[in-house]
C-alpha cells in the first residue's frame, strides 16, 4: 500500500520520552566560522550570495509515467535521482513527530560506506525533543527550505535556508517547526571518533555569510565554502559547499580514501564515477565508496553546487 507523507503528519505526535541527562562538550559556537583560507572568494560587499537549495517533489507518478530513470546502485557508487524520492518510500523516524524522512544513505556489508544521510520533511508543529538515538553519534544539519528551530542546550537557534549546525556526539539537542510552512533539510549522522585531548564543540552558522575558497589555478570558478574547520582534529568529519561555474572541471579522477555523501543543490554536471560518466541535477543524490574515482564538468547554464560529506583526520583503524 502507498502511504503518503500527510498520512504521517496526521497520526499527531508520538509518544516522546524526557531527553536523558548527557554531558556537554565544549562551548557552543554561534556565530558562522571564520577561517583562515587562503584564495577567499566574493562579488564585493557584504558577503551575501543568491544561492538556491533544491527540494525535490515527492508525489507519487502518474500511471502514464515512464518508469525509466538515472537510478544505480553499484560496489562504488550509487546514484539517487531526484526522481526516486517519492512519497511511496517515505520513512518514520522514532521520536520525530509530524516528519517525513527519506534515506538516502546507510552503512552497508563490507563497510563500503560507514555513515547515514537524510532528506526529513518537518510539518508544522512536528520536530523531535530527542532526535538522535545514539550517544555516540555526532550530526550535521544543512536547511534547503523554511525555518526550523534548533535548541543547543537551553538555547533556541532559528536556521532558514543556507543555515547549518553541526552536533557533537551527546550534545543535548531539539528541533522543532514552529512556522507554518513546512521545514526541509539535510542531516548527515556518524559514529564519532574520538581523540584523546580533543572535544568538538557545536557550531552554528549560514553558508550564505561565508567567504569561499578558490581552488587555485581555477579564476575562482570552482570553489569551496567549509562549514566545519579543516585544522582542528577534535572535528572527524567535514561538509563543505563546492560551486562550479558553467564549464568548470575537476580536470582528473580524484581517487582518496575519503567517503563522500554529495547531494546536489543547484545546477547539473557530467560526473566520472568510477569509470562511468553520470548526469546528475539538482536534487540527486550521490554515495561514493573510499577510493572511487571522481571528476565533473559543469553543464551550465547556471552554477553546479553540491552539499558533500566526508570522512576526515583520524587513522585508518586496523583492528
């Protein structure tokens, strides 16, 4: 049977239980970061950019649709075409109310990929007063549409599009859709590691209000935003923003030991993934496994972006 997501936010709220007593880690940072990157990037001014974040529709097609699509699943990669993400595959989370989730990523046998990504749909009214299950896992959130409100401890964070948290393993935090409109966003969950001597603290921030670094030997025409800090090792992972201009390249095939999670935002581009060359849009989604060969050309006619996870600073663990 098709469930549509109003089908959840209709069953009202689930029984939620009292967050448990946690430790806090670090200070909370809320202002955007400002890092020491060389190659800064902005059109003048203040440094605020038109950016678009693309939310995919989730009706389900019509009986005349065509069922062929960009959909592929292979040892290295997988592609999640915005077109899959339909209100037939929709997930509900344990202690989120009023929410509608699709997953898009999941470890897997063989530990091809190691982290979760999610695409949540949060109605008015609904949010979670215990969202993350786990104590030791960390999260990041990234807002494409409306306004949720976060609350790091006993203080209340109103993210809009552009703005992100990211959420040290059992640090205490609540989010909540007091709007109207429905709140759409990203969030990206992983086991932390730790490292003796080192905390990560919360950070608040919009990707709008941050400088971008060129990458060089590019005119400035691809580009990265970096919402995590790249020199501190209490942080285990980063997500960053990567812009390309229409006709920019990655001009050869990265090949790291990295894990990408890499969900399209604006614009389209010709990928190499492994050895296959794959249209992708805004509103795909990409899981790439360590060592997956990877480059793009950017198709135009506007900017190519894509929110990307990965995997960073710590050892590779042997036993």
């Amino acid at each position: 049977m098709i469930c549509s997501k109003n089908a959840f936010y209709n069953r009202g709220c689930f029984p939620l239980t009292p967050h448990q007593s946690r430790s806090v880690r670090g200070r909370l940072k809320i202002e955007t970061p400002a890092y020491n990157h060389s190659h800064r990037y902005h059109n003048g001014g203040p440094r605020v950019r038109k950016a678009t974040y693309f939310t995919p529709r989730t009706e389900v097609p019509a009986q005349t649709e065509l069922i062929t699509d960009r959909s592929v699943v292979t040892e290295a990669y997988t592609v999640i075409p915005r077109g899959a993400l339909r209100d037939s595959v929709v997930s509900e989370l344990p202690g989120w109310n009023r929410t509608a989730t699709w997953i898009l990523n999941r470890p897997v046998a063989s530990g091809a990929t190691t982290f979760s990504q999610y695409l949540l749909e949060v109605a008015a009214g609904g949010g979670s007063t215990d969202p993350e299950p786990e104590e030791g896992v960390e999260g990041f959130i990234f807002i494409l549409e409306g306004r949720l409100t976060l609350t790091l401890e006993r203080d209340e964070h109103e993210l809009e599009p552009g703005g992100f948290a990211f959420l040290p393993a059992g640090y205490p935090w609540t989010a909540k859709n007091i709007q109207t409109e429905p709140a759409k966003f990203q969030w990206i969950r992983k086991a932390y590691q730790p490292l003796a001597g080192y905390e990560p603290a919360p950070i608040i921030g919009n990707e709008r209000e941050m400088d971008a670094s060129g990458m060089p030997g590019t005119d400035n025409k691809w580009r990265t935003t970096r919402m995590i800090p790249t020199d501190d090792l209490a942080y285990d992972m980063h997500v960053n923003i990567v812009t390309f201009e229409a006709g920019a390249v990655i001009p050869f095939a990265e090949t790291h030991v990295m894990e990408h999670g890499l969900y399209v935002l604006e614009g389209k581009s010709v990928y190499r993934l492994n050895q296959d060359w794959v249209e992708i849009q805004e509103g795909d989604y990409v899981s790439l496994r360590a060592f997956c060969p990877q480059a793009c050309y950017a198709g135009g006619p506007g900017n190519f972006r894509y929110l990307l996870y990965k995997d960073m600073n710590r050892h590779v663990q042997l036993t």
